[in-house]
C-alpha cells in the first residue's frame, strides 16, 4: 500500500514537476494526518493521538496488516515521509517503509502514474491493532528532561541548517540546545535524491558521536527534519530518540538555556566516543 505524504508547507518553489501519482496511492498530509494540534507548550508539530491515525488512515483503507510504503512528490520533502514513518510505527502500525528516491526515483525507474485516485478498500470494524505501543522503543519521543540528560552525557543532533543552529547575535533565544552537535539532516541525501550509500552514512554517523551504547536523539524546528535522522540511525541498527516539540517549543520557555556558535565541549569525564 503507497501512502503519498504532504509536506506541512511548501518545499520547493514552482509547480510540481510530476504528473499523476503511483497507482492506487493514499494521499496524505503531515499537517493533517502526522501531527496534532498545537498548544501554549507544544512545538508546532505535536504528535497528534495514536487513536486519530489510526482512524485517519482506516478511513482511507489502510489497515495495520498492510505493507505500507511511504513516500513524497520531490526530493525536498524527504524528511516529511520520515515524519510519517515515525509517526506510523509510534502508532503501531508493524509494517512500514520509505520509498529511496520517492516520487522521482519511481518515475526515473519507468514506475507507472495515475490520475485517478483510488477508492478505498472497506474498513472492517475491528481495526485489528494491540492495544498496547510496539515494544522496544525505549525512549524514542523525548521530553525536555530526555533531552538535557543526552545533551550531557550522549549525543544529542540538532537537524537544522547552519544558520539556525549558530543562532543570531541580536537574538538571545536563537542558537541551540546546549551541547547539542550540528547535524544538518540534508547532507544524508545525494544529489540524485537517493540516500547516501549505507557506509557513508555510518560515518557520518560516526563523525558525530552518534552511534555507539550511549544515548542519541535529534531535533529540528518541528519534528520532521530530525525524523530523517531517526530513521536513518534505525537502519544502521542505532536507535536514535526524537524531540517532536522541537527548537520551536524549547525558544518559547524562557527557563530553558540556549547556546549559540559552536557547541561547547564536553568534559573528559563524559566521554561517549565509540570504536568504529
């Protein structure tokens, strides 16, 4: 089962290079299906119910015994399929992949297009899901009292571009989360939209101290750049947990401290560097 997901907001300037979608594909949004509604202390890209994606993609067909694929319709939009696949498999649904390359890679490969949407298969009343979240996740969506212990004594990644995470000098709630390595997620792509071979991800992983026994998570502005890096660590077998809320709940509560520059260095007493 193809899931086509849409970004939160636009991505890419001009009109979409594509036509049609992959045959039988569910449309998708990361606004209204991957993300919950904002509050006074949220990020703006809360994770929204288990129960409300659930209904969301019943509704639409897809039944947790289905092998779903999700992918987006350019190459900039990676990270918005990583925020479905996290929020997805968050929400118990077992079987979930990322197309490499989404949209473009399919055309490119001769995959055929459709204008006609689908209808949706029926949906049977009993939504077949435990009632219990899939086990071994440890703490894979963080809290804020999460992310200053791995700040301190693991690897917290922070996904956004340079500039973002160095902050600017005449404001003194931009930068980063103390301590937090700059570890801009679009670098994982190639040029032609695919994923980076499987060892240069290792040791890009690696060059940031973020595989190994110790703790990791990532965040973003939002909860959907850092996805790529969850997902990323997970098929490299290091489970990297993410704060959904994000740089845009920590720069609202003013009892939270910011760095901003280079990240200061750890102590000697604190290290958490891994053999290769």
């Amino acid at each position: 089962m193809f899931v086509e997901v849409a970004p939160w907001r636009a991505m890419a300037p001009g009109p979409d290079p594509i036509t049609g979608s992959i045959p039988g594909a569910v449309r998708t949004s990361v606004r209204s299906d991957f993300a919950g509604t904002p509050t006074a202390t949220s990020g703006h890209l809360p994770l929204p119910r288990r129960s409300g994606v659930r209904a969301a993609l019943l509704a639409r067909g897809v039944t947790p015994g289905d092998d779903i694929v999700v992918h987006t319709r350019r190459i900039e939009e990676w990270s918005s399929a990583t925020r479905a696949w996290f929020t997805l498999t968050w929400a118990g649904f077992p079987s979930v992949r990322v197309l490499d390359g989404h949209l473009p890679a399919w055309v490119g490969a001769g995959g055929p297009t459709t204008l006609r949407q689908e209808p949706p298969s029926p949906v049977p009343v009993s939504d077949g899901f435990a009632p219990q979240p899939p086990p071994g996740l440890g703490r894979r969506v963080l809290t804020t009292a999460d992310v200053l212990e791995i700040a301190r004594y693991g690897t917290l990644l922070d996904s956004r571009p340079a500039g973002s995470y160095n902050g600017a000098p005449d404001d003194p709630r931009s930068g980063h989360i103390p301590h937090a390595v700059h570890a801009y997620s679009a670098e994982l792509i190639a040029p032609d939209g695919l994923l980076r071979p499987p060892t240069e991800l290792r040791k890009w992983f690696l060059s940031r101290r973020a595989i190994g026994g110790h703790e990791v998570g990532a965040y973003c502005g939002g909860g959907v750049s850092s996805s790529l890096l969850v997902f990323v660590g997970a098929l490299l077998g290091q489970q990297v947990g993410m704060f959904v809320d994000s740089w845009s709940a920590w720069e609202r509560d003013a009892s939270l401290p910011v760095e901003q520059g280079a990240a200061a260095s750890r102590s000697t007493a604190v290290d958490t560097d891994c053999v290769a």
